[in-house]
C-alpha cells in the first residue's frame, strides 16, 4: 500500500512539473519559426516557455512568452498576422486557461 502511494505521488509531482499538452486547429496554413504548417489538428505542448507544435507528418519547435490574462479563455484561439500571402502565428489563446502564447516577443525571464 506504501508502494502504491508513493507511485502515485510521483505521477502527480510528474504531471504538475512536467510538459502540458493542447490541441490547436489552424484553419488555414501558417508560418511557425520559419516552418510552414497546412491547416489541420496539432498536437502543441508547452514547457516553460518551449513550445512544440506537431501532427504525424511535421514537428516545429519554438520559443513563446507566457503571458496570464485576467480571466480564462472559452476556447483555444489561433491569431495569425498576414505578410507577403503567407499567415504568421503570432499568439494562441489556450481555451480553459488563462495562458496567451505570444511569438516573437523577448522572454521575461532574459
């Protein structure tokens, strides 16, 4: 029963310090960090201010500043900015949370 606690305990240390994952739908494609990405679901996980976008065909790596807003966000919102027919991500709102990813700004923490 011990074991058992124990185990447990370490899961949840695990989960609350380890990568959060979302979903996102990009509606049409978008340039993330140089990469362009096709419309569809991805996968996006967040550790610290790294973020991992992905699905079965590509995987971009990027780095965002985690800003906190006052309330949560009904939904996960995807903001692109246009330039030269291409969509740049510029930030994601994740649904259920108060956290905005913003990309391009500098970190707080440099």
């Amino acid at each position: 029963m011990k074991k058992l606690a124990v185990t447990a305990l370490v899961f949840v240390v695990a989960a609350a310090f380890g990568a959060t994952a979302h979903r996102i739908t990009l509606d049409k494609p978008a340039v993330v960090n140089g990469t362009e990405l096709k419309a569809g679901e991805y996968k996006l996980e967040l550790d610290g201010e790294k973020m991992t976008i992905s699905n079965k065909k590509t995987t971009v790596d990027a780095t965002v500043k985690v800003e906190t807003a006052g309330d949560k966000f009904r939904s996960t919102t995807v903001c692109c900015l246009g330039e030269s027919g291409k969509y740049n991500l510029q930030e994601i709102r994740l649904g259920g949370t108060n956290q905005k990813l913003v990309f391009g700004a500098e970190s707080s923490s440099k």
